[in-house]
C-alpha cells in the first residue's frame, strides 16, 4: 500500500479563507539540484484580501528576489533553488516555500500585515 501524508493545502481564496483541508495523497518528490519557482499570491493578515501592488523582497539560498505584486495580490520568481525563502512585506517577513511548477500557486497569509 503507498505510503500516504496528509497535508493542509488551499484550492482558491475562498478555502484559504474557510482553511478547508485538502487531502493530497503521496507527497511530491523534490530531487536535490532541481530549479523551481517562488509563484505565490498575498493575503493580509486575515486573509479577506490579497496585498496587490505592493512591494516584497525575498532572501534566500544566498539569493535576493524584489518586485511589486499585481492587482491580485501574485508574485513570480522562476528557476529558482530549491529553498524555504523569508518575504517581506513593509516590516514584517514569513516563510514561503517554493512550488514546482510554474502553473502552480501558493496562497500565503502574511500574519501581522495589515491593508494600509
């Protein structure tokens, strides 16, 4: 029988916003060396809405990313090492993983961050 983990992953805002769980099966499988993408959309601390147009650096794995988010809240960094990244937002940072496909989108809450 296949080994199975389950994990808490989000669909679209409105689950983020319900936390609905999401069983995902078997884990993904990162292979050391391989490039990935930093692909992820924005949401202010309660996580009703996504910080759009607003500006981020992320550090990580030796590397510095910076941009601007879009209208709905997305930033996107391809080939990228694989890494846990730290982003901030104004003055506050979280953790953000990376994605292994570009079509992919991670939705991150960032706790303390508030819609000016």
């Amino acid at each position: 029988m296949p080994d199975k983990e389950e994990k808490t992953l989000y669909g679209d805002a409105q689950d983020f916003r319900e936390r609905k769980r999401i069983h995902t099966g078997r884990k993904n499988i990162i292979i050391a060396g391989e490039r990935v993408c930093l692909s992820i959309i924005l949401y202010e601390d309660t996580g009703a809405a996504v910080i759009a147009n607003t500006d981020y650096r992320i550090e990580g794995h030796g590397q510095t990313y910076s941009g601007t988010t879009d209208d709905e809240g997305y930033l996107f960094h391809p080939d990228v090492p694989i890494d846990d990244y730290d982003l901030t937002v104004g003055d506050i940072t979280v953790k953000v993983p990376v994605v292994l496909n570009a079509g992919d989108r991670h939705l991150q809450r960032v706790i303390g961050y508030e819609i000016p």
